[in-house]
C-alpha cells in the first residue's frame, strides 16, 4: 500500500486518456552494483504497463488497475533486489499535467553507502483524536478538489493561496466553505495538530496535518513546527512537510531556517525526497547566505541530480545552479557545471 499512497502523493495527474503505449522515460539513481540496461532486460515490459495505467485518468482509478500497479510495483522491486546487495530500493513515477511523458526513478541505496542509510525518526505509536474533524474535512476537500481536476475544472496551479500552501486552492465554488473552515479552526487546534504531526501511528494522519498547518497565521512559526518532520519515517509525511516548507520559505521574509536539514534530504532514499529538497534549496538560494551554503555544501549532489531526466528534479538542480552562480551554461553542460562548482 505504501506504493500507491505515493502514487497519489506524487502523480500530477493528466486528464487524458491514451490507447497507446505511454512515452517512458527511466533514471536509475544511484548505484554502483549493477545498470539500467540490465534492469530493463528483464522488466522493460513491466515498466511499460506501469507506465500505460498512470498515464490515464480513466484506468488509473479503477481497483483492478490499482492491483496490478501494486502487484507489478513489487514484483519488479522484488527481482531488483536480488541483482545486488541493496539496502532500499523503490520505484518513483510522475506524470505531469500536459505531459504525455511518464517519468520513473528507480532509487536504490546500496548496502555499503553510509552516508545514504539515513537514520530517520522511530515510528510514532499513539492515536489522537481528531480535532474539530479537520483530518476528515481535509480529506473531503481534497477528494472534491481531485475530481474538479481531473474533470478540468480547475488549474494544475493553484493561482491564488490564502494559506502558507495549498492543494487545489479555494476558487471555486465547491471549495470556497473549506477556506472559512481551515482558517478558523485550525489556529483553534494548533497543539493538537502538531501533536498527530509528532506522534500519531497514521502516516495518513500525518501528512494531512502538515498540510492543515500551512493554514497557520505565521510562516515563521510554522518552519519551526514543521522542521523536524523533515525526518518523519514515511516518505509521504516528508514529501507534504518540504511541500509546505518550501512555499512558506517563498512567502516569509528572509526566513530562518537551518538549511543543513534540506542538504541532507539530497541524499534521502525516495525521488519525493530529493525533489522537494531541491524546491526547499531553490527557494532560499534567494538569500546570499543560503546561496554561499548551498555552493560550499551540495556541489556532487546538485550535478547528481542535474543529470537526470525526471524533470521536477533536474529543472530544479538547474534553477539552483543558475542561481548560486549567476551563469547559464545549459542544462545538459555537465562539464562547465563542474569547473565552475570546483573553483
């Protein structure tokens, strides 16, 4: 299950369907024990089919599509494993809106790369009520929010936020009475949120309260509420606190935030991960300091991910780089990228 919650955590949904073969495209990030071209000898159809059912907002939906998503996810993660000796090893894939294109990192850690093994927090065990049923609220405005998107009735972007962050926004009619709702009881509940964030057993629980958070009154205050669940055990937690972070980072006023905790998640297991690393970096790269920081601290990691295909990820290293250093050298110039970083 924990494959298709990051399905929906990170495919940015097209609303077309397709017949034909979905165009693929496949990182292998990052191992020295064996290449893409030997993975793809064995589950190049397989990566196909994932592909064929994501890239279509009709068959992605149904039950049996979400059985053979899972049942074909495990089976190619299963067979990675035995070709090396890994510690992890997962599969990412996003689609984007207006994209045909489907894009599929395999992250792998393997067994020998300490600095990879990332020791993360210990999974939470207590159950907290729901306070004011904010976590069953917000999961209503996202299931209406969702299905206007994939009817095309509102934007991929969200154009207007009145929080710190959003999902689908409030424009539209269906969603405007969630606004209200979040604004005013969310500051009512504030310790207790932060208390499922911290504590709760539902990674579900969790991630929506990162989420809830953002609808706090200060951006401030909510970086350093946020911070420590950049740690979190479950990728989906992490990917909704760095997405919040991230766009508070860009409404806040010289924020304050220690930016060694987004350095490290360059080197997190998960594509969600580093993706949203790489959004927190671009947002405060902004800042001399965290520029100056950023150039001293994340040079292998940035052309790591420069080289990729997957676009949230190599678009962002590139934005980075362009502007740590005030050049433009091309997005594929690997070369010119690693003279200047070196000098």
């Amino acid at each position: 299950m924990k494959f298709l919650l990051l399905l929906i955590m990170l495919i940015l949904f097209s609303a077309n369907a397709s017949a034909a073969s979905a165009p693929l495209i496949i990182d292998l990030y990052k191992t020295n024990q064996i290449t893409l071209d030997q993975i793809l000898k064995k589950h190049k159809k397989h990566f196909q089919k994932i592909a064929d059912i994501i890239s279509s907002s009709q068959e992605i939906n149904s039950d049996k599509n979400q059985k053979t998503l899972l049942k074909t996810t495990e089976k190619i993660i299963s067979n990675i494993k035995k070709m090396g000796d890994f510690y992890y090893v997962n599969l990412s894939p996003v689609i984007y809106p207006n994209n045909k294109t489907v894009y599929i990192t395999i992250d792998i850690v393997d067994q020998n790369d300490e600095k990879r093994k990332i020791k993360f927090l210990d999974q939470p065990q207590k159950t907290i009520p729901d306070p004011d049923h904010l976590i069953s609220t917000w999961d209503e405005y996202q299931k209406i929010g969702f299905d206007l998107y994939i009817k095309n009735k509102i934007p991929s972007q969200v154009k207007s936020c009145p929080a710190y962050h959003c999902t689908f926004g409030f424009n539209d009619s269906a969603l405007k009475k969630y606004q209200t709702l979040f604004a005013t009881f969310v500051p009512k509940n504030k310790l207790q949120l932060v208390q499922i964030l911290k504590s709760d057993k539902d990674e579900n629980k969790r991630a929506t309260a990162a989420f809830l958070l953002a609808h706090l009154k200060n951006g401030e205050e909510i970086i350093k509420i946020l911070t420590p669940s950049i740690y979190d055990p479950s990728n989906g937690v992490r990917n909704n606190v760095m997405r919040v972070l991230a766009e508070t980072f860009s409404k806040v006023n010289n924020p304050h935030f220690k930016i060694k905790y987004a350095i490290a998640a360059l080197s997190f297991p998960a594509a969600s991960d580093r993706n949203k690393a790489l959004y927190m970096i671009s947002e405060l790269v902004d800042h001399a300091r965290y520029a100056n920081y950023v150039h001293l601290r994340a040079k292998n990691e940035l052309l790591e991910e420069l080289k990729l295909s997957q676009l949230n990820v190599h678009g962002l290293a590139y934005e980075i780089l362009k502007k740590i250093s005030g050049k433009d050298f091309g997005d594929r110039d690997y070369l010119s990228w690693e003279q200047w970083l070196k000098k």
